[in-house]
C-alpha cells in the first residue's frame, strides 16, 4: 500500500476479521497498515460514520497532539459512533490517550471512556522528555491483547504525555521517572501507548491478538 491515505483495501468477506482504522487525519498511518499487511490482517480505513458498519473492530491511531487530535475527530462525526460501538477497539498512542477524560495537552476534554487522564512528565522528574525508544512492560493482568508475550517485553514509546496508572484499568505499566499505564482496557476498548507496528515481533502480535479477539 502507498502513503496515500485514500486509498482502501477490500474488507475480508465470510468470517475473517476485518480491522476498521478510523481515519480523521492525525498523523501518517503507513507504519501501522504496512504492519498488518505482515501478518495478512485485513484492513479498510474508515472516513465516515457510515464506514463502521463494514468491519467488526476498530482502530484509532495517532501522533502528535492529543488536544487538536480530539478537535479533528469530534469534527469528522465519528464520536459518537467509536463511543456507542460493542466491538473491539484499540487506540495506539495519540489514539489511546483519546480514550482518556482529559488531556493536559491542549487542556481537553476527550472521550472519556475510561475515567484516567492525560499528564504531562513534569520537570521535577529530572528526565528526558520526550520519553523516546525502548522500554520494559509489565502486565498488570493476564489478558487477551497480550497473549503469548512474555512479562517485561520491551516495546518502543515516543510520547511527552502519559496516561495516570489506576489499578482498575491498566493493563500494563511501564517506569519513566514514574509508574504510567502502557496500556489500559475499559471493556471493549484497549489502549497502548507505545507504538506496536515499530516494535518488532511483540508488537505485530499486539495487532494479531487484536485482529483475534
């Protein structure tokens, strides 16, 4: 597949799973379908409302700003549709951190489907930031999106804003200067921070576990 974000994939026919990557331009997504295109997951994106029907999961991305990344999917009218939805989603970076209450970045009210918010690394933590490369994650729970990965897999990050860790709802966790949620679940929705399509084979297995949930 090119770079070119108009172009789209024949949805899987029959039983086959069908990943719907929810486009409402917030960042380049070629990294993320070149990934599933290694593990012949089927994809199609999704540009409008009416798009949802036509796949049985769903995933967010994201880059960058989680304020403005927010403004351009209220804009696009998909809110309501990812927040109404039964079926499995997964936000991937920018894209999990939508799936939080709020955001210190931009000061913004987000979908608030799991009630965590959106911090940034503050200078008293004397590190880094952005917080750029590769990291431990430990599980928190036992679960399906990350099945057969070993405890304390190392998965890469690129964020300067960090979801709080609550027992409840982290799924993972990693360390950076502080304890922060690598990954969250709110009944059908799941979030990871770091970026799964550039971490390797771990990371493709995040998307197949997905695609097979």
């Amino acid at each position: 597949m090119t770079e070119d974000n108009n172009e789209q994939m024949t949805p899987a026919s029959g039983n086959t799973s069908t990943i719907g990557i929810i486009s409402y331009g917030a960042g380049n997504i070629f990294s993320l379908t070149a990934a599933l295109e290694r593990q012949n997951i089927q994809y199609g994106m999704i540009y409008s409302p009416d798009d949802f029907e036509k796949y049985d999961r769903y995933i967010i991305p994201g880059v960058g700003h989680a304020g403005a990344a927010m403004e351009k999917l209220t804009e696009s009218g998909m809110v309501e549709k990812i927040k109404s939805t039964t079926r499995p989603v997964l936000g991937i970076c920018v894209g999990m951190q939508l799936l939080t209450q709020f955001s210190e970045e931009g000061m913004a009210d987000l979908l608030n489907i799991a009630p965590v918010k959106t911090l940034h690394f503050t200078e008293d933590l004397k590190i880094k930031v952005p917080h750029t490369g590769w990291n431990k994650v430990c599980l928190q729970f036992e679960n399906e999106l990350f099945k057969h990965i070993q405890n304390g897999t190392y998965f890469y990050f690129v964020h300067s804003y960090f979801i709080e860790f609550n027992s409840t709802f982290t799924l993972a966790f990693s360390e950076y200067g502080l304890k922060f949620s690598a990954a969250l679940k709110k009944n059908n929705f799941y979030g990871v921070q770091f970026h799964p399509e550039k971490s390797g084979e771990a990371g493709e297995l995040i998307l197949k576990n997905f695609s097979e949930l």
